[in-house]
C-alpha cells in the first residue's frame, strides 16, 4: 500500500525535512517592512526552487507587492477524475519587536529539547506559516518521490503579504481565477486543540465594524458655566452602549440573532465535553466568569456565537489630571462578530437604527463607513470533513475536533467569494506558540506528523 | 453729600482712569510663562505705585512665584467703627495665543465704538481682572481726593498667580493671616447678568473628582479569540456609568443631595424670571433641551443644584482605523459640583460604594487620591448682600440679580478657610467679554459705572 510507503519515507526524511524548514526560517521575510523586501523575495524564490525539486510546475508570480509563488502539478495522478486541490500557505512572518525579548536571534532556528522529551523548533515564522505551509511540501515530495505522482490534482498557492493585509490577494485571484478555482482549498494556518488532538478549523465569525462618534454642544463647555442642563455625550454614549447587552448577556439589537444557526447536538455535546469552563479558559488571563450569553459553553460563545464587543471609547480629557470640561463629542469602535447566515448589511442597517431610536436628547451620531463580511462555515456534513476527520483520527489515533475560530482568516473569504471554493482549515499549531510575540515556537510533532497528517488527507480525498 | 461728590469726581476723572487702565493694559503680565516674569514684577510694581499715588501704604510682597501687592489703608477714616474690608483682585493676565485670531495687539490696548454709541476696551485682561481690579482702585481713588479719606478700613489684596493655580496664594494667607483677615472680603472677577444687570454671585459650586479605572483581564486579548465570554471593561464601564443618573436626570449615588437645600421662593421665582430658557442658554453652544434634573430651571440647575459629570473617558483602541482588541482597562474621569452643606468627603465614599456595588461580573475598580472642595454660599439673608443689592440698585437702577456661580473661585474658599471670611463677589464683566479668548473686552460702562457702584457700595458699608 502506497500511503504506508509515502508515511515511512516522511519518517526517514525528517531530518532533512527539518534542514529545510531551518533553511526557509533563516530567511527574515518581514512584509510588513519596506527594508525587507528582498528577503521576502528571496524566501518566494526559495518556495518555488523547493517546489521546483519536487516535480511542480512552480513560479514566483509578480504583483505590486510582494510576489505570489504558484505550483501546479502536472504529473502522474494517481487518480485523475479525483477532487482537486489548491493547497494555501504564505511564506512572510511578523516583525520581531522587541528584539530584546528573544532569547535567540529570531532568524536563527534552533531545535530546543524539553524535560519530556519533545522536542521545539524556535524561529519567527516556525509555527506562522513556514513550518505549517512546509508540511504539505514534505508530504508532496515524499509522495512523489515514493509514488512517481500525485494521488489528486494539486496546486500550491503561496503568498507573502498574509502578514501585511493581503493587498494583492483579491486582484490576483480575481485575475487568475480560472487556474487557481479547484474543488476544495486546503488551509495550513489553524491550530490543533491541544498537543494530542487535531482538529479542524469548520467555521469562522464574520465581521461587521462599527466606528461612530456622539455630538452635542458645537464646542467643548466649561462643566462649571455648562455642566448640568448641558447634553454630556460622554453621558449620553454610556447610556446606550449599556442598552446593547441585556443582563443575560445577549445583543438587543433587533434581528441581531436571525440566521444564526443552533449546534447540531452532536457538535455542541462535543464542545461541551472539551473541557473549555469558563475557569480554564479565562483563567490564563485573570477572568473567571463568562460574561457571554448565558447557558452556552466557552467553546459555542468563541466559535459559533455572535459578539458585539467595544474595542474602544474616548471623549473628553484623558490625560494627566483633571480638566473639567464637558466635551463636544465622545465616541467608540465596536466589533460584532457573525455566524451562520447573519446579513453583515442588515446587522449595521439594525444597529445604527436601534442606536438612532435609543439616542438621548440633543445628541447626533454619526457612523464611519459601512464594513462587514459574512461568517464562513463548512457543513457539519460536508464529505471533505468527512476525509479529514478519518485522516487525521488515523494519524493522531484520537477523533479530531471540529471546532470554529473565533476570529477570522480573510483568505478563507476570498477563496469563497472570488473563486466559489469552501475551505478545509487543518493546521497543526498550538494555543502556546506565541506567534507574532517573541521566541515563536513549532512543536516538531506538529511539523512532522503535520506532514503525515496530510499524506493521509490527500490519500482519503483521493480515495 | 459726600457720597454724590465722590461720583461726581469719578465722572470727571473717566478719560485719566481709562488712561491708567490702558498703562496697566500695555503691561503683558502673563503668568503662566517664564518669559514674561519681568512683566509680571512690573505690572505688581505699577499696582502697588498706584495705590501709594492714592495714599496707601503699599508693598509689593516677594513669593517663591510672583508677587502679592498688599495695601493698608492707614489714613482717615469717615466711620472707624464700620466694618473692615479686604478688596482682591488678580493683576496677571491669561496667554494671548493664538495670536494670528486677535485683531490687534492684545497689548496695545484700543478704545473701540459700537454702533449703538456704546464702547468697548480691548485687550489681554481688559475684563480678567486688570479692568475689574481697577474700578476698586479708582473708587479709592475718587474717595480720598474728593473726602481725604475712606469710608471704613480697607485693605487692598493683589495677586499675580491667579491664571497659573495661585500656588503661592495658601502659603501667604497662612503666614499673614492677622494681616489680612477683615470682616469681608470684596472680590470683583464676577459678571453682571446682562449689560444693564448688576449681579452679585453669592453661591460657588464645590467639587469632588474621581478618576476611576476599570480593569478586567490581565491583557488586552484579541475579540476574535475571547470576544463573548471574557468580561470588556468598556462594557461594564458603560453599563455602571450608565446607572448614575436616572431617567429624569437625578444623581443616584445614595445619599447624594443630602444637604442640598432648596432655594428661598423669592429667589427662585426671580431665577425663573431671568429669561434663562434651555434655547436661550443653550442655543448659542448648538443645543436646546436641558439634560439637568427636570422641573429646574436654567439658572437654579448651574448656580444651585449639585451635578455629576463625566469629563473625559478611555478605553482600547482610540487611534485611526481598528485594533479588534479587547481591552485591559478602561478609565473615566468624572466631577461632580457640589452645593449647600453637601459633605465632600460622604459623597467620595458614597459615589465609591456605589460603584462597588454596581460593578459587572469579573472587574475590579480603583480610584485616584480623594480630592474634594465644598460649596460655598454666603446667606441669602447675609447683611453684606443686602447692602450691595441697595448699592448696585442705586448705581444701576434695577435690582441686582443675586446668582450663583456653576464653577469654582479658589480664593473665596481659601479666603474663608485660612481667613475665617466671607466673600461679596462683585462684578461687570458679561458673559461675551471673551475671556481667556482672543479679542478679550471690557464695557466701558462696566468699567466707569463699576468704579461708582464700588464707591457706592463702601459708602454702604461705612454707613
């Protein structure tokens, strides 16, 4: 059997598997940072030459930022009428700072051994993403090299402005979109639950952003002269920001809930048995009551409930001391996360009318610009979870969890809406890598069983 | 009559007494900025000159800042046994920036005509307090040539750190309190109702600040990963905030207007009379509506009742664009003016208990050092209020509003506290004379008809 052959070789690779993903973490691919441009550069050249090696057709595709490298395989398949796929990675990392915070040179890979016995890979970009995108290139090269082929129809598409908002992203697949549509992406930038289970990444919150500022008197007033008949919008910003959460912790803007789909009881008994209390999981950062809706479990309100968080507020004198002035205008950004089938435009439509209808006397509000993007799931019942799951329960001999993100992943997005694809988020980091702070690390199980892990899914989507 | 020939030598001296304003005028005696001490020394120096030129004993007193101008009246006195009086007034002036919104050189000092005949002085402290200061210093003036004397002892106090915090002023009551203790205090940095609307202000807010901190999580945390179930320190700033003031803009903290008294029904129908409406009050600032505790009017809301106002709020991200953070902490600075027998400090620690009380799930608060001034008030019934009313009501022929001031006059507590000794406060600025503002102004006729209500008033209180 072929995937057992493909499995032994990754095993005996490893170590130059690991010499590889030193050779790309030695590369400071800062995107984020004009000074670096030809190292990013450098780090694309260095994907595509790997890709190259392998068997791929691979090029470093320029864009006014920094280059795309895509890969197609246009060798043997072992089953050419099977599903295929367009493998996602990006090859830039987040800056440094501080520096003084390392406790190595951050280029400068190093393998450190723990008291148990495992082993770290610790660079900037070890966990985010050149150790999860290298996963799927070692499982390519081990595949082609045990099998003369492929077992599917696969592209690699690597990107190196992830770190610095993607601003190439949306042209280029909008001008590339009938060579990189394929049936289903495979996303390696998600995290396992914990250093044992895998999981699955099956939704992510959608976004609408709400910027808006309350007006009073045409000037800042002296609280003595003023201060009493005088409309306070610091005041007046209080008294509806307290109105948009009942004391159940739910969101009181009309309509805020419909398409909001409920867990199959499957999922939600299965999140409910992750061991996620409010405890565990708020106790790393000093909390320790959910302060969400009432009645879901952490892991339903992060993954598959909606938010409306306040990011920021201001007015007034915020500075040393005291001025006792009563401030022409006070005003706050807040976030409110989506699922499900939520309308991004009707939740903003729903919340400036339910803020106008709750607006205290003599105060205007006015609103930044719309923006919102709708949530993205893959079914419960989708078949490519389905592969996955059996995939990665092969691998790691326990199920793994399909589990939400709280946050979001624009490409996810942008592979739905410009190329039609649904994604399949499985990454093999953990809570605990610290990525985008100092001393970054990769568990060296994740990268090698990462890369078993996707042997195995490509065999099962082959299959 | 002496009293008419007194008045009679004021008219008759109006062009040399604007002329000694325009000398002091011309004097950029700025005492908040370091480059202007000099000026500050002379612009003392021409006081206490001024006030030897009339017969006074006069010294320019040295501070670790600038100096204090004391000046005995050693002289005869019509009536030894009237009571005795110590007349305060600030010689320093406020900044001048910007300059380029000033017509003319704020220390070039223009007698300007209106078209209705009326003039105006323009200048850098025409009205705050060097045109106000010098109505007293006329009067005197107008009283020892046309009597060779004064009506009743007088002390005339000056000092030049009023627009910087008077950070001298304590320390020198303190160690001259035998010196400068009298029966009253005459303090003239106060405004009439309206151009032809003598005023007394016999009531001054206090106050009590708080700077509170609200902190929840060890860490700002990122929305996406815990946006739900971990507490937002906005929210629950917003939510506490919200809770105290009720619907009909009352004060909630328990106990809070313990020792606010109601208003005498005389003044309290004449304050309703005074076309003070929430569009007249309000208009010119762009608001109409009070926001203040309903079935109070304008006036009794900002000269008589106790308030509670927020002055400045901040929290997470407040920059452009958006950070989906969720922060760490969020702070609020709030005042509240104080009125009657209102206790400073019960009030602290109820306004403290009260958001201890109210605080949401999973958030602690603290609070900056305590600081609190009481109200101040002389009695409505007070002897000295009776006999400016009957002075200013002869000058001015109108009765004089006695009213309230919204804010706060350090001296007068400072007076009452270090001293023993109540403040008359006696003013003819308006509410448009642009103090601390460019193209600041001084009525002519408050300048000429304050020094005769000032002549007037001592002939009251000799009499």
């Amino acid at each position: 059997m072929s995937l057992a052959a493909v499995l032994a070789r990754l095993d005996a690779n490893a170590d130059s598997a690991v010499e590889r993903l030193f050779e790309l973490l030695r590369i400071p691919s800062i995107s984020t940072d004009p000074a670096y441009k030809d190292d990013v550069a450098r780090a694309a050249d260095w994907c595509a030459r790997q890709l190259a090696e392998v068997g791929f057709d691979a090029a470093v595709r320029p864009t006014t930022g920094h280059p795309m490298v895509v890969a197609h395989w246009r060798g043997k398949v072992a089953n050419p009428g099977a599903a295929s796929v367009l493998f996602y990675g990006h090859y830039d990392v987040q800056p440094v700072d501080p520096l003084s915070l390392w406790e190595t040179d951050p280029f400068d890979p190093r393998l450190v051994s723990r008291d148990d016995g495992s082993k770290i890979i610790v660079a900037r970009g070890a966990a985010d993403d050149k150790g999860q995108l290298l996963t799927f290139i070692e499982a390519a090269r081990a595949y082609v090299a045990e099998t003369g082929g492929m077992p599917c129809p696969v592209t690699v598409f690597l990107e190196g402005e992830e770190e610095s908002g993607s601003p190439s992203l949306k042209p280029f697949l909008t001008a590339n979109r009938a060579e990189l549509a394929k049936d289903v992406a495979l996303v390696c930038d998600t995290n396992m639950l914990d250093r044992t289970t895998p999981a699955i990444t099956a939704t992510l919150r959608g976004m609408v952003k709400e910027e808006m500022t309350l007006t009073a008197a045409s000037r800042d007033l002296h609280s003595g002269m003023y201060g009493g008949p005088a409309q306070n919008p610091i005041r007046a910003l209080a008294k509806v920001l307290a109105k948009l959460h009942d004391d159940q912790g739910r969101v009181t803007v009309p309509g805020f809930y419909d398409g909001v789909p409920e867990l199959p009881a499957e999922v939600k008994a299965q999140w409910e048995n992750l061991g996620l209390t409010p405890e565990s999981f708020l106790g790393a950062v000093g909390l320790s009551i959910s302060t969400g809706e009432e009645g879901r479990s952490i892991a339903e309100l992060v993954w598959a409930r909606p938010t409306c968080e306040f990011n920021g507020i201001t007015g007034g004198y915020t500075g040393e001391g005291f001025k006792t002035v009563l401030p022409a205008e006070a005003s706050t950004k807040i976030s409110m996360r989506l699922v499900g089938d939520q309308d991004p435009e009707a939740i903003s439509r729903n919340f400036r009318a339910f803020i106008e209808a709750n607006l205290p006397a003599d105060c205007k509000v006015s609103f930044a610009p719309f923006h919102g993007t709708p949530a993205l799931r893959l079914a419960f019942d989708s078949p490519w979870l389905d592969k996955a799951k059996a995939a990665l329960a092969d691998e790691w001999g326990v199920p793994a969890v399909v589990m939400g993100s709280g946050g979001s992943i624009p490409v996810v997005g942008d592979f739905k809406q410009i190329l039609g694809m649904d994604s399949l988020m499985v990454g093999f980091g953990l809570d605990d890598d610290r990525i985008h702070s100092p001393n970054e690390k990769y568990e060296l199980s994740s990268f090698l069983k990462g890369a078993r892990s996707w042997a195995r899914i490509l065999d099962r989507i082959a299959g």
